[in-house]
C-alpha cells in the first residue's frame, strides 16, 4: 500500500523538525497516511503519493541537505506531486519575507524540473543557547506563525491534487521511520 504523504525536512537546531511535525500532524487529522523523515535519511521516493520538503534558510540559502535532496531525487520528484516550506525570516514584515522567498526560489530554480504546486516560507526560530559564538549571542526569537503552518498542511491534499489517501475508515497515524 502506498503511502500518501512522505513529509521530509532538513533540521540543524530542531526548528524545522517541529514544523515538519506540525504539517505531519495536520495531515493525519485529515485521515492521511503520512510518514515524517529527515531528508538525508530518504532513499527512495517509490510509493508515495505525494512529498512535502522543507528546510531552513541560512545565511541566503536553502539548508544543503535541502539542496543535495532536490539534486539527488530530482527525477523522482518531477513525477510526484510537491510542496516546499522553508523557515527564514525572523520577523514577519512584508519585506523579509519576500527577501527569504527569493532565496528558496534561488534554491529551487536548480531543480528545473521541479515544479511545486506550493511553496511557503514560514517565519524562523533563534535558540541562542543551541548555537556557538557568535550567534550564541544573538536575541532569543520565535516567528514561526502556528496557526499558518497548521493551516497551510491542511490545503495540501487539495493543492497537490485531490484528497490523497482519504479512505473509508481508515485513519492511520504518523509513521516516523530512522532508515
């Protein structure tokens, strides 16, 4: 049986993960078959329905891990439906947004072939005590938009193509797997 929903992300301080967990989460309460992984651990993208990729942004990039995915999958994921959240921006004015969306649409440009039919830039975290000087110096900050994330995971099914994976009865849970 397929799996509908394959959620990857790329994490370096956890911010991400608990994103990604987040759209995992919403995804099953909608009846999906889901499964969380981090991206350098995805192998195959054989039996799923759909992906969701996401990955901070540093210093004006798109995490590498993010990057060697799309690389690595890019002729897989041209034959699957995608969506694409990145976590950037510290604050949420309308002008470091669009800052951080033109460095994710830098990253994705090299993967021509990918074509997401969703791509989000969610606001990011800052834990100094989990980074090294000098950034161990910086303002503790949290611009991640809950109620935005939450609603975003929910539109998936329908913008990646229909309610994937909606099955009579069957509700299953979020498998997190570690191959």
């Amino acid at each position: 049986m397929a799996t509908d929903f394959l959620v990857a992300y790329a994490t370096k301080h956890g911010t991400t993960g608990e994103v990604a967990e987040a759209v995992a989460e919403e995804l099953t309460g909608l009846g999906l078959d889901v499964e969380l992984r981090e991206l350098r651990k995805v192998r195959d993208l054989a039996g799923y329905g759909a992906v969701v990729i996401g990955a901070p942004l540093y210093a004006g990039r798109w995490q590498k891990d993010a990057r060697r995915f799309l690389k690595r999958h890019r002729k897989a994921l041209a034959e699957h439906p995608v969506a694409v959240f990145a976590l950037g921006p510290l604050k949420l004015t309308e002008e470091d947004v669009a800052g951080s969306r033109k460095q994710l649409d830098r990253a994705l440009a090299l993967a021509p072939d990918l074509r997401p039919a969703t791509v989000e830039v969610f606001g990011g975290a800052i834990d100094p005590a989990k980074l090294r000087f000098p950034f161990s110096k910086m303002e503790a900050t949290d611009a991640r938009d809950w109620d935005a994330i939450r609603a975003w995971a929910r539109s998936l099914p329908a913008e990646l193509g229909g309610p994937l994976g909606q099955r009579d009865g069957d509700r299953p849970g979020v498998a997190v797997s570690d191959n």
